[in-house]
C-alpha cells in the first residue's frame, strides 16, 4: 500500500550516506536562513502583489497573475521519475530538488513543480517528504503538516457532497437513488484501517438511511484528482458537476451537478485551486501543489502549478509518484494527454543499494560491493529505460550517490546506461546541495540541446478501456496478459455505454513490484495482472482499474512515525523527517 510520497525512508541518521554523523533532514531545514517569500517570488518576475501570504515564508499565486503570463513562452518540462521504490531508498524528490538547485547555481531561471506531502503518512510509515539532506524544501514542517490548508479544502468539499447525497436521500429521496449503489465514499488525510469499511445511518429513522460507507485517504479521492486537473475555476465546476456519486433503481449515473453540490464544493476549493509557492534551502523557487497517491490516482502536483512555472522559468523541474512504471506513466498518459503538456527529458533515479537490492541481496548487506547483485538487479532500471523511451523523450539516468557504492559498481551502471542510449551522471545533492547536482544539471542541459523530444502518450484514445488496459500492463509491467473479475468487466462495459469509453485508464497497483505482486522483485515475466475492480472517476476524466491487493485507505504499522513526533515549548517540532 502506499505512502503518497516518492522515496522509501532513509534513516533518520544515515552513516552508510557518507560515513559519519550527519544532521537529521529537520535539523539541517530548521537551521535554514529563509528568504522571504517576496524575494523568492522576485526570482520568477512574480510583484507583491501577485502573491496571497500565508505569513513570512509560504504565497499563494494570484489567478491575475496566471492570467498575465498565459502569453509567455513555456520553459522546458523536466520530468524526475525512479526505479520501483525499495527500503534501500530512491530519493526522487531529493533529486528534483537538488536539480533545481544546482539549474540555480548554473546561474538559469528554474522553478521546481513538487507535490504536497499527504498528512497521513507523516504520520505513518513516512514522517515526512520534503526531499532530504541539504536539497530540501522549506519551510519542512509546514509543508508536512498544515500547509496552506489544501488538504483540508479537499476533505471538507468531498464530505459536503457526501452528506448532501445522505440528506437527499433521507429527504424523500427525489432522484430515486439506489442506497445499494452509492459509490461517493467520505475521505480524511490520515491512515485510518478502520474507516474502510464501515456502516452509516444507525440510530432512529431520523438519523438517515442505513447502509454500507467507505473511507478512502484524501489524496486518493477524486476531489484531489480534479483539484490537480483542473485549468482554471470554471473548469473545476465543470468537473466538479460531472462527478458520479450514485445510480438510481433504473441503473442511471446521478451526479454532483444533479445534487447541487458542485457551487458550494467549488466555493471550499475556492483558495486551494491556487498553486503555492515556498523555496528550497538554496532559495530556489518551488511551487508545491496537489498530491495525490501514485499507486492509486494519477500522483502528480497540479496542471496549474506546472504551467504556471512553465510561464515563468525556462527550466522547470517537477516529478511523479513511486516509480516510472506508475507517476511516469501517468504524468505521460493522463496529465499530459489532458493539459497539453510535452516534456522536453526524463530524469530516471536509481541508487546502487537500491538494485543489489532488487537483485536479492538482503537491506542489511547493501552497503558491501556485490557486482552480480547488482548484474542481476539492474533489469529493473534496463525496464524502467525501456518504458520511457517509449514515449520518445530523450533519459538521464542518475544514480543517488552513497559512500559506499564502490567505482566498479557505478562504472558499471553508468556504461549499461550508455549502451541503451541513455545520458548518465551521478548525483551527490543529498551531501552537498545543488553543488553536487551541477553534473546532473550539465548533463540534463546538454540532453535538451542535443536530444529532441518526440513525446506521445502510449495509446490513443480510441481503443477499448479493456485494450487501454492490456497496453499498460503488456507494454509497462511486461505482463503477459490481464484477467478481469466478473464486477469489473461488467463496470468497463457499463462504463462505455455511458460515454465515457474514450477515457485514459489510471491504473491503481502496487509501487513496489512492475507486476501487481508486491514480492515480485527485480523485472518479473510470466505473470498476469488481476483487475479486481473497475470504476469511472468522470470528474477527473479516466477510469480506474484496481489490481491486486490495492488499497485506497492505507493503515498505521506497529510502530509509526507519530511515535516519534513531538513539540517543545517554544514550538520546535521533533521527529519529522
């Protein structure tokens, strides 16, 4: 199940990173010198008064300002994707901060394109994502906690339209909405097992009808979907008004817009349609927007942050959940196919640690040299490589340095690079900030102006859901084929008959494996992927397929991360990470 946040934990004191003590990722961002907002927001050409302060060091964009510079001429699109995530950790967001860093040091005007962390696994199996080391973005507990309230708006529109379709239905029930068929699930942004599945309307008759409720985690609702899609306010409501909510007796969809939900949902939107600006701790303008899982939605920040920073900078750095095979392919297949978006490079993130690992060597040996377990592990970026070249962008594979990843086994990966066409440099930004992304950067730049970018989504809109989704798992997972549960044929079917057959597929499935086996290291073959369930998110526009075991509401572990978190008495808070 997933996380919401792109890399798998470090330790909070690394000494296989670099060999000696180090500060904590909190530490180093709480000794941090700010700049204030305003003069980060200079950077990008941004006045006063395009920005919404939320105090010293976070800014809202003013729409004036996405208005003024719709004429202006995009930047290039940078998209920063990993491996399958692993315990070794990938470190993708680190990456794309430190990149965008180290475009700063090369004296470029860049803007990172970053998602918001999802409050539940803060407090979780994550404690935090904010990137790590010295290429983080601050200020890190307020993004890891509150932020400007995003969440929050999300949250409190999905569970207006949730009671509003409860009341209807206790208030003589005018569109004769089938309670069996209810499939609106309420949301909050915390890992909560238990809300899964749960029963509503107990009590007198006056307390509603009786029936079978869902929770899912904020950033998996469509809510969030739609918010990350949406071009401007009208679209929104657009969106917003097609959502399914329920069918009826007679089998007929009835939608947010039927309800007379989508103005009062759209009003709680209101601010968090407006993408947010902070900084990296290098000053690097970051506009960090929307965030929805990977593994479950299409685990992207917003249309409007990245087109906005495309308007602003001439590099613009943004990344998508988990690995290639889930954020890459869907920034490339749904956000990119709908907003118009063409990125320009690939960079594909990868650790040494990270392919012993997939070559089975256990986490507590990944720090001695292993050449064959990283021969045999290695299949897993040579899949990763493959799939994105088939988008026709040109791939910069780098490889998150450790201290212990010894010359034979980087050589080793970056000649394998080579000879699949790929640019190759080592990134050292988790130690050294963008000064130890500056060959990274290099490499990138020389990429953009030699390489050119012939990006297509992977399939047309035309073919079939089912073909949509036999092209995903064949091309991406390298599935041999796809079997589909009795309930989620009939809902693909009846998906098309309601028009809307045309829609890209999201496919929800595991992060850690290319198969929808989690166990399943390495590059699997011979396996099939199980489709277990089907619906149409018709907000968002594309239909999710779920595979395997999946869950849109994830769980704590034994020992979470909110054991660790604390404050003092002049508010410094602990534990985050």
């Amino acid at each position: 199940m997933g996380t919401g946040h792109g890399r798998v934990p470090l330790p909070v004191i690394c000494p296989e990173r670099i060999g000696k003590r180090m500060k904590t990722d909190i530490q180093i961002a709480q000794e941090a010198e700010m700049l204030h907002i305003q003069e980060v927001a200079s950077q990008l050409g941004i006045g006063e008064d395009d920005l919404e302060l939320y105090g010293k060091y976070k800014a809202k964009l003013s729409d004036a300002l996405m208005e003024r510079v719709k004429g202006n001429k995009d930047g290039k699109l940078i998209l920063v994707t990993a491996i399958n995530p692993t315990p070794a950790g990938e470190g993708k967001t680190t990456t794309s901060v430190g990149l965008g860093q180290a475009f700063g040091k090369l004296g470029k005007k860049v803007a990172l394109a970053l998602r918001e962390p999802s409050l539940g696994p803060c407090f979780g199996i994550k404690g935090g994502a904010a990137g790590g080391g010295y290429a983080q973005v601050v200020p890190m507990e307020d993004l890891n906690l509150h932020f400007t309230g995003d969440f929050h708006a999300v949250t409190s529109a999905n569970n207006l339209l949730a009671a509003l379709l409860d009341n209807h239905i206790q208030q003589g029930n005018a569109r004769k909405i089938d309670p069996r068929q209810v499939v609106w699930k309420r949301c909050m942004d915390m890992n909560d097992r238990v809300l899964r599945n749960i029963v509503v309307g107990l009590g007198s008759k006056m307390d509603g009808m009786v029936r079978e409720d869902h929770f899912v985690i904020t950033v998996a609702s469509e809510i969030m979907a739609v918010l990350c899609l949406a071009e401007d306010m009208a679209d929104l409501k657009q969106r917003l008004g097609r959502i399914i909510v329920a069918y009826d007796f007679d089998g007929k969809p009835v939608t947010a817009g039927d309800l007379q939900a989508t103005g009062a949902m759209a009003a709680l939107l209101k601010d968090a349609l407006k993408p947010n600006l902070i900084q990296t701790l290098e000053h690097t303008p970051a506009i960090v927007h929307g965030g929805p899982f990977a593994n479950i939605a299409h685990g992207c920040n917003s249309v409007r942050a990245t087109k906005t920073a495309l308007k602003l900078a001439d590099y613009v750095v943004t990344e998508a959940g988990f690995g290639a095979d889930l954020g890459a392919e869907k920034f490339m297949d749904i956000k990119c196919r709908m907003a118009g978006l063409k990125p320009d490079a690939v960079v594909l993130v990868a650790t040494i640690r990270a392919l012993k690992y997939n070559g089975g060597v256990p986490k507590a040996e990944l720090s001695k040299e292993n050449l064959e377990a990283l021969k045999k592990g290695i299949v897993n970026l040579e899949k990763h490589i493959e799939n994105l070249q088939k988008y026709q962008v040109p791939v910069v594979v780098t490889l998150n340095s450790f201290v212990t990843d010894s010359q034979q086994e980087t050589d080793f990966v970056a000649q394998f690079c080579k000879e699949r066409g790929c640019e190759f440099a080592l990134s050292e930004v988790w130690e050294k900030g963008g000064e130890g992304g500056i060959a990274l950067a290099e490499k990138v730049l020389e990429t953009l102006e030699t390489k050119e970018s012939h990006f297509k989504p992977l399939y047309e809109d035309s073919l079939t859901l089912t073909e949509k989704i036999e092209t995903v798992a064949k091309e991406i997972y390298g599935a041999d084929g796809v079997t589909y549960a009795p309930a989620a044929l009939k809902e693909l079917k009846r998906i098309e008959e309601l028009g809307m057959g045309h829609f890209p597929v999201c496919m929800a499935k595991t992060q850690y494996s290319l198969s929808d086996d989690q166990s399943k290291l390495g590059r699997p073959t011979g396996f099939t992927v199980n489709v277990r369930e089907a619906y149409v998110s018709a907000g968002a526009g594309f239909v999710v397929a779920v595979t395997g075991a999946i869950m849109t509401m994830p769980g704590l572990g034994k020992s979470p991360a909110a054991y660790q978190i604390d404050v003092d008495d002049d508010g410094i808070i602990t534990g985050l990470f």
